[in-house]
C-alpha cells in the first residue's frame, strides 16, 4: 500500500506550493496560496480468505488562497487524475469574516492493493 503522506506531495510538487499533511502553516507564515491534505477514509473493497486485498482510499486535498484558485484547482485535478486518483467530489467552504484565505475542498478515491 502507498505511503500517501509520501505520495501526494510528490504529485503536487509540480505546482510549486506549500503542501502540508493533517495541518495548517502558522498565522504569521501563511503564503497566499497552500495546499493541505489528509486520508479520510480506507476501507476494505476486496477480501480474500480474510486477507484484505484491495483498499479504496479516500483523501481530501484543501486547497487555501487569498487569490483566484480556480486554475490552481484545475491543475491539482489533472495531477491527481494522471496519478491514477478519481475525483469525487468538490465544493467550496463558506468564507468566515476575518479569515485571509479562501477554501475549495476536493476528494479523490484510490483504489490501493496491500
């Protein structure tokens, strides 16, 4: 199984920004565009004689601007789909007064044999 905190920066580095695993930069260090991921599901989708074989993964990649993110979000899509990930679902969070950056949300499956 892929080391995903291994993995996803090394897809993502062609953008050139910050990626950050199940964290945030620090008030003061916050760039104007970064990225953030984390694994939020794994659950078995093939078993064989108690054995798991195959694993869905599901990651959620947050991508944080205080610019326009839109060509940022087409790039990660393209990186994560040659990569061999499917998009599943994407959405932006509500902005919160006070905030500085901006939130788009993406979800990506992998289906991962052990």
């Amino acid at each position: 199984m892929r080391d995903l905190m291994h993995h996803i920066p090394i897809i993502l580095e062609p953008l050139g920004l910050p990626i950050i695993f199940n964290g945030f930069p620090h008030e003061s260090e916050k760039p104007n565009q970064f990225i953030t991921f984390l694994e939020i599901s794994a659950k078995p989708i093939f078993v064989a004689g108690g054995n798991e074989i195959e694993t869905e993964r599901i990651i959620q990649i947050n991508v944080w601007s205080n610019l326009n993110y839109h060509q940022l979000t087409e790039s990660i899509k393209h990186l994560m789909g040659n990569a061999g990930f499917e998009r599943i679902l994407e959405y932006d969070e509500p902005y919160i007064v006070g905030e500085s950056h901006y939130n788009r949300v993406l979800q990506f499956a992998l289906c991962d044999e052990k």
